[in-house]
C-alpha cells in the first residue's frame, strides 16, 4: 500500500536523478569528443580566421527593404506528438540560397 | 520549389519616355532606358575655372581639385540627377540608366585630341584617361560606348590611402604566426591599391508570397526509455501542433548591389578569394556622383563585361532572400521554427544602374607546390573602411600545432576518462 502511494513521487525523484545524470554523462562524452578532435577544431579554426572562406555580404540583412500590406493565411493541420527535438525538423528560415 | 514572374513586356507596363524628357528613351517592348551620359563627348574634359584638363579627386574632400589652379568642385548626384531615386514602390516595368547598356563594343577606343588632332587609343580595359603623346593634355572616356566601361556613377573614395594601409596592416597583423613565410616577408601593406570596382545597383518593387510549414509546442515534458541493456534514462520529449504558414506582402528592395564582372563573381574559395571583396559591401550607393573620369586619376578600374541580363537572376534570388528574410519577422508565434517551401516573387518594376564603387585592395599572389596559384586580397571599403581579407597559410606550422594540442587533447581526454 504504501510502496504504491510512493511510488509515483520517487519515480518522479529518480527520474529527475536521472536525467541528471544522464546529462552530466552527455556533457562528459561531448567534453571527451571535444578533446579527441582538438587538433581538427583548432587548425580548422585557424584556416578559417586567416582564409575567410565563409565569410560573405550579408545581402538578405544588408540590404534595405521596406515590408508592406503583410497578409498571414495560416491555418492549423494537425500536431505531432512525442517529438524528441526541441527545434522543428527541416527549419529553414535562417537560411539563405543565394550565393 | 519557387516560381518566378519576371517583367515581361507584354504583362507589364513599360513606361514611356516622358514628352519633352531628353534623357529618358523607351524602345518598343523594352526598358526604360535614362541616359545618363547626356551630351558629353570624349576628349578633353576642362577645369570649370581655368580650362586646365588635369584634375583629380582630393579623397579629404570628396571633391574634384583641378591639377593647376587648386579650385575644387563638386559634381551632383547621380541618383538625384537623373531621377532614378523615385520612391521603389512607384516603379513599373524595367527602368535602366544607359550605362548598364549590354556590353557589344570592343574595349580600345580611338580618341582624337580636340587640342592638337592627334588620334590616341585608350584600352578602356586598363583605364579611362590617356596622355595625348603629342601635346600632354589629358584625354578622358566619358562618351558611354557599349563596352563596359563608362557606369552611370561613381561613388568617390572618401578612406584616404593612409587610412586604408593602416587597417590592412592591422588585419595582417593579427594574422601572422600562421602566415605563409613568403607572405610574411614580402608584406608591403603601402602597395595596397585604390581601385574602382564594376557593380550593379538595383531597386525592386515586388509582390512577395512565402509559403511553408511551422511548429508550435503544445507541451514539454520527460520520459522514461529503457535503453538495450536494459538501463533506464529519461529524456524529453516535444508536442506540437502543425500549422500551414503563408505571407504575402508587398517588398520593396532599395539599393541591392552586386559585382558585374565575371571575374568578381567567381567565388569559388578554391580558386579565388573574390568573397572577401563582397564581404566589404555595402556602399552609401546613394552618396554617388554622377561618373566623371577625373575621380579615376591616380586609381584604376575594372570594366564591367556583365549585363542586366546575366545578372537579373541573381538579383531575384537575392530579393527572395530578402523577402524570406522579412517573412521570418512575423512568425514568433511558431517557437520550434518554420520550413519554408516556396517563395513567389511578383517583380512589379526594376531599377537597375551601373556604378563604380571604391575598394582598396591589397594582393598576394600564392604559388602552390603543384604549381596552381591563388590570389589572396586584403580589401578595404573605399568608403566604410569595412575591412576583410585572406591571408596564406603555413601549413606545415599549423598542423606542427596543430598535432601538439591534438597530443594535448588526447592526454587530457585520457585523464577525464580514468578520473570519472
């Protein structure tokens, strides 16, 4: 009886626990990753600063624009549930295409 | 997916050449075209107070100063001048200044020397201005024949040539331990050059529909997953609801700028670093006078060999950017983001005029072992002093280092691993 009126609270602490853990063990594998690809990451870092290869004008931002009259038509299709990123996938409003 | 409706002549309306309006031409089906050379004829182009042919630009103020007298003058704007500054949103159909003409004639032109008679060939592929060899006045190319060569303006340098050095060599600067050696010894950052780039100006009026899908979360919460070994680790998981995003707006793009020679628009970082020279834009494009070969002495300039034509589809694909760009500053309510699928663009009217506009630039030549070259540069905005550039690598140096904080790395990671 009482393993039963307690059991969703502990769970609920042991999930916490968890996660928490289960965080600190990703943080640690991804710190591990870091330090195993550091010579990769620094020369990359390097060529970049002193090559600029990716750096470009920023013509989507750059430019001056003005935006008028904006009419929104957006309607509700359905949802999706259990998704297990917190971004939508295939986001591209950042994006930019033209070279 | 996109879907493009370019001006046609038949779907939209070209605007006639006004009544009366010497300046401006419509051919049947075509653009508007606003002459921007209006009557000037190559040769000798004078001192307004002494007639002397020698002047050139004084960068401190942003004026012409004659070679003899000192007298300074200002030339009027260009935009302003031949009213391609009207508001964007009032253009229809394909308005275009005659400089940006489409590029048939051969680059040497023969000048005859008002003065003595002599006949000179200027190549307009290397410069607008020439030395009659007989008498030493100074013949300049303002007529606007179809090579290229005389834009419809110029945007003065107003980044001195100290100025420019400065900043180069403060950019090198920084970048040295890495640097090639060769580079680093041959470093002169006082043989950066001044020189007045070929670009396309263009306004856009359009009609902008994008279209696509967004996420919305409904609910944040964690679950319990039991993995292959049978532990157990909880994680989270997302609801959300979907929704079908469209925006129609009308976008009015001012002033979009882009290189109109084939060579600057190669950016492929493999052979070239032509990126870093767009990296420098934008130009106060609206600060340009209207083109006068006197601001070219003491710089060079590159020819323009591209045409509206050839440019136009770059130039819709930059405003689709620019409407998607727009469209994202009304979708805060989808918080997980949003997939655009489509982007229709209208394009009501166009503007489009040909302009110089000042880069200094500083240039390396590299040779590889295999014997291909690359040519790095240093460029300076002529006007905002915006700096970027690429610099050599020594190679061999940066993956000595490299290999050392790899080694670090390693031995780092190894003692995390024995310590958790």
């Amino acid at each position: 009886m009482t393993g039963v009126v307690l059991g969703p609270p502990v769970l609920a602490v042991a999930g916490e626990v968890l996660a928490s853990a289960g965080g600190d063990d990703g943080g640690g594998k991804a710190v591990l990753l870091l330090l195993l690809l550091a010579g990769p990451l620094f020369a990359g870092w390097v060529y970049l600063r002193y090559r600029n290869t990716d750096k470009r004008h920023h013509h989507e931002s750059e430019t001056r624009s003005q935006m008028l009259d904006v009419r929104a038509d957006d309607s509700r299709t359905g949802s999706r549930t259990g998704l297990t990123s917190s971004r939508m996938k295939g986001a591209n409003s950042r994006k930019v295409r033209a070279p | 997916m996109s879907d493009l409706h370019a001006p046609s002549p038949g779907a939209q309306p070209i605007q006639p050449a006004e009544p009366g309006d010497p300046q401006s031409t419509a051919a049947p089906g075509g653009p508007r075209v606003v002459r921007t050379g209006d009557d000037r004829t190559d040769g000798l182009v004078r001192c307004e107070r002494c007639g002397a042919t020698e002047a050139s630009l004084n960068v401190a103020t942003g004026m012409l100063r004659c070679g003899f007298c000192r007298y300074e003058w200002r030339t009027e704007n260009a935009l302003a001048t031949f009213d391609l500054d009207g508001p964007v949103g009032e253009l229809a159909g394909v308005v275009v200044g005659s400089g940006t003409a489409d590029v048939t004639a051969d680059p040497a032109v023969t000048l005859r020397c008002t003065a003595c008679g002599a006949d000179v060939v200027i190549d307009a592929a290397a410069g607008v201005q020439a030395r009659c060899h007989w008498c030493r006045n100074t013949l300049s190319l303002t007529e606007q024949v179809p090579n290229g060569a005389v834009p419809d303006m110029v945007l003065p340098f107003s980044v001195p040539k100290a100025d420019a050095v400065a900043r180069v060599a403060a950019f090198v600067g920084k970048r040295t331990f890495f640097a090639h050696p060769r580079f680093r010894a041959e470093f002169t950052p006082e043989n950066v050059m001044g020189v007045y780039l070929p670009y396309m100006v263009v306004d856009v009026n359009a009609h902008a529909r994008v279209t696509g899908e967004g996420e919305h979360q409904t609910r944040s919460y964690t679950v319990q997953v039991r993995d292959s070994q049978g532990e157990t680790r909880s994680e989270r998981r997302y609801d959300a609801d979907v929704y079908d995003v469209r925006r129609s707006f009308e976008l009015h793009v001012d002033d979009l700028t882009l290189e109109s020679s084939a060579e600057r628009l190669d950016r492929d970082t493999a052979r070239t670093s032509n990126n870093v020279i767009n990296t420098v834009l934008p130009f106060d494009v609206e600060n340009g006078v209207r083109y006068d070969p006197r601001y070219l002495q003491g710089f060079t300039s590159e020819r323009r060999d591209v045409d509206v034509a050839g440019l136009r589809a770059a130039v819709h694909d930059q405003v689709r950017d620019i409407a998607r760009w727009r469209a994202d500053e009304t979708i805060g309510f989808y918080d997980r983001g949003v997939r655009w699928d489509a982007t229709d663009l209208d394009v009501r009217g166009e503007r489009w005029v040909s302009a110089y506009l000042p880069v200094w630039l500083y240039s390396y030549l590299e040779t590889r072992k295999d014997g291909s070259t690359l040519l790095h540069y240093v460029a300076v905005n002529g006007r905002t002093g915006e700096t970027m550039g690429s610099v050599p690598l020594n190679v061999p140096r940066l993956a000595l280092v490299a290999g050392v904080v790899e080694v670090v790395g390693a031995l780092a990671a190894a003692v995390l691993w024995v310590l958790t």
